[in-house]
C-alpha cells in the first residue's frame, strides 16, 4: 500500500482522545465543574480554582454585576461585586464592587472587550481596594463575561511576574469564560425549576374562578369602574423573520406601517386634546411623551437603516425597539425610562401594522397590565374602556396622568394580580381607594350601580 493509500484510510480512523493530555482535560473538568449541581457560590470558587491551575497565573476572580429595582420596576444589572476569588482573601467576595466603567474591570465590561496591562498600578484607569493587596500581582487581564450580547460580569486573572499578556494568552484566558457562563445559566434554570415545582405543589384552587377576592393597591387614578378583565399578552417577537420581498419593498411595508402607526397615534392625541376638564396647555404637556416618540425622525431611520443591511421591517422594527430601550431605561433617568415605554409602544403598533392587527378591547373592559402608558390611556379612553389595574406602582406608569385627565380609574402597585384575575373576570375598580374587587357579590354589583 502507498504513504499516500496509507496516509487516506488513516484520516477516516477516528481518534480517541483518553486522558492524558492536561490542558483538554483541564478544559473538560471546568465544563464538568460548571454543570454541578451545588451552589454557585461554590461552582464558581471551585472554577477561580481550576481557572488559575489551567491558566498557570497567581489570581482569578469572577465579578458579577448585581440585578437592582429600576425606577419603571424592571430589575437590572448594576455594580460589579466580587462573587469568587482564588488568590486574594475570601473576606473580599462581597464586598469588593465597582461601577461598569470604573477601573479596569469596569472598563472592560463597558467595552465588552478583553483589557490587559503589564503593571496596572501604573494605568490611570486602575482603581484599588483596601480589602486587596493588588501590588502584589501587577499584571492584570479583564474578560468580559457577554451573555446575549449584554455583560453579565468579568473574568479577571493576575501574575506576580509583571509581563504583558500575549495574544494567545488571552485567547486562553477568554477560552475559560463559556464554563463560567453555564454554570450561571445552570444555576438559573434550576432556580426556575425550584420555584415552577413549588407552584406545582401548591394546592389547586376548588374552581376555575375565584370568588370575590378583594385586592389592594394604590390609589392611582380617581373613579369608580364595572368591567371585564382583559389581560395584556406579551408581545411574541418574531425573530429572524424572513424578507417578505425585495429591500425595497421591506421599504414600503415599513414605511406604510410606520405612516398607519402615526396616523392613528395624531388622531388618538387629537382625541385626548379634546377631552377632559383640563385646558389645551395642560394636556398638551401630558400626551408630550407620545409626540416624542411620534417626531423622532432617528428612530424611523434606525428602522430602515436595518432594511438597508438586509433585516425584515419586521426585524429591522424589534431591533430598534430592543436599542431605544436599552439605552434609554438604562440611563438611570426617569423622564427616559419613561420615553422607553413609549418607544415600545409605538413600535408594537408598528408590528401589528405589519402583521395581523393586535384585537381592540371592547367598551366596558379593563386592561390588566405591569404599567400603563400615555398611549395605554388614551387608547383606553377611545375604546370606552372601563378602566385599568396594574401590577407595578404608580411609579411605573407614565400613563397615570393622562388617565387622571381623562377620568379613567386605575388601581396600581396589585403585586399579585395575575395570580387572582384572568381574562373574562367580572371586577370592580375603585381608584379613590385603591382596591380591586374581583368577580364581585351582586350586593356590591348593586350597589356599584346605584353609586352611579
């Protein structure tokens, strides 16, 4: 037989790789530490462990960034805050935090990519902590820890040697980051699974229904309502939707679905303007957050900026949808959360512009929600709906004084309202008092009525 005969059937062998050869079997214990099912405090030592053997350095360190109430009550990711450390003293996990942006840790997960230096006391950037005797290990290498495509935290080794990190060392360093990101994706599925089997042994309710349940809340908008429950769905996004055309026609059915959304957005302002007891100015200043989302020429050009680059009109719409959002609930500003909830509604209008239509409510309903917006409110009033309950407080709801305006009664802060209420509930809003009656007596139907 030839070398080369030789050389062919040897390629189709597949090979058997056994133990023996360190590093692949020090990357294969690292995902095999990673699925453990023991606490993540414990993983992800036991990974800082493993990280620094296979990477040969002095220090690893995993910082995660901490999830905080926003103002529109969403949780995000805050500070940085030390979770696991092998190399410096255990009474620093915890305490050791720093802002995205602050020191070198900070500045990688702000870039979201990898930052080195050979001697990082000497970079303006460091920032040094008395819990840490980081002059000990001058060379330093940040990961960001990137999980769909925000930073969740930061991979962080050092060395006594102060050499500079190679190219190949940090495609190493960053190599050992998957490991570190399953075990926080592990640790959060099983958290999910605990709480859906707790919800599972929760004893059934004896109906389909409740029975008057009496819900309190805060008082967020001033009335008295009788209507049927209508609970928002989330909206379902489409993803990677394919190209209905060509560009130019993803273009038009952009730009028709963007010029339909507009069109009924002035005409529901219009509405608004012409209701309420309040005077033009006043109210003009109310819906002002509708008519800036309305007269963002950027964010429509966002929008075709994405059909331009290949991306659906639907796409192209989520994609804008999910930046505005990003940016501007993030900022820690509230008239910016603010415009953020505006932002999605609009462009939710746009979708169902560009799929099938979202079902009106009809007259006489009332919208469960997290948080109502201006255009909730003034869409609400349009449908004669009967009012609105929200989960959130009233500090989530931008909406909250239009609806006042408008004398549309909304009971907020219902912290276990989709717990109790399902669509086609029979419920009784009192937004004077803040309480939320559902499927009511005919005693209080009636005297509900009569009130009226």
């Amino acid at each position: 037989m030839t070398l080369a005969r030789r050389r062919g059937r040897s390629a189709t062998i597949p090979k058997v790789h056994t133990r023996g050869e360190a590093r692949l079997d020090a990357m294969l214990e690292l995902a095999e530490e990673a699925s453990r099912p023991a606490p993540l405090a414990d993983v992800l030592q036991s990974l800082c462990t493993r990280i620094a053997q296979v990477l040969a350095v002095d220090v690893c360190s995993i910082y995660l960034r901490e999830l905080v109430d926003a103002p529109s009550n969403r949780r995000v990711a805050g500070d940085l805050v030390l979770r696991a450390t092998s190399g410096y003293s255990p009474q620093a996990v915890g305490r050791v935090r720093m802002r995205v942006g602050e020191g070198l840790t900070g500045f990688a997960v702000e870039c979201l990519r990898p930052v080195s230096v050979a001697r990082a006391s000497t970079d303006a950037r460091n920032k040094s902590f008395d819990d840490m005797d980081e002059k000990r290990f001058p060379s330093l290498c940040a990961v960001p820890l990137v999980d769909g495509g925000r930073a969740v935290g930061a991979l962080v080794v050092q060395r006594r040697l102060p050499r500079a990190f190679g190219s190949r060392e940090i495609v190493l360093v960053a190599s050992t980051a998957p490991p570190v990101l399953f075990a926080l994706e592990r640790a959060r599925l099983r958290e999910r699974d605990r709480l859906a089997e707790e919800a599972a042994a929760a004893p059934p309710a004896p109906h389909g229904r409740v029975h008057e349940v009496t819900l309190r809340g805060q008082p967020a908008a001033p009335g008295h309502a009788l209507g049927t429950i209508a609970v928002r769905r989330h909206h379902q996004p489409h993803g990677a939707a394919p190209r209905v055309g060509s560009k130019d026609d993803e273009r038009a059915r952009l730009g028709a679905a963007l010029v339909e959304a507009a069109d009924e957005m002035t005409k529901l302002v219009a509405l608004a303007m012409s209701w309420g007891p309040l005077d033009r100015a006043t109210m003009q200043s109310l819906v002002s957050p509708a008519r800036f989302v309305l007269d963002d020429a950027r964010l429509r050009g966002r929008m075709r900026d994405h059909v331009d680059e290949g991306a659906s009109a639907e796409a192209a719409v989520e994609r804008v949808m999910r930046e505005y959002t990003r940016v501007l609930s993030s900022s820690g500003d509230r008239l910016l959360a603010d415009r953020a909830l505006e932002v999605e509604a609009l462009c939710l209008r746009v979708l169902n512009r560009l799929g099938a239509p979202a079902t009106r409510l009809p007259p006489g309903s009332v919208l469960a929600a997290a948080r109502l917006t201006v255009c909730d409110a003034i869409e609400l009033r349009a449908g004669h709906a009967g009012g609105a309950v929200l989960s959130a407080p009233t500090t989530a709801s931008p909406g909250l004084g239009v609806a006042v305006a408008l004398c549309l009664p909304v009971v907020a802060g219902v912290g276990e309202l989709f717990r109790w209420v399902s669509d086609g509930d029979r419920v009784l809003v009192d937004g004077d008092a803040g309480v939320l009656t559902v499927n009511p007596s005919r005693v209080d139907v009636a005297a509900h009525r009569k009130r009226e």
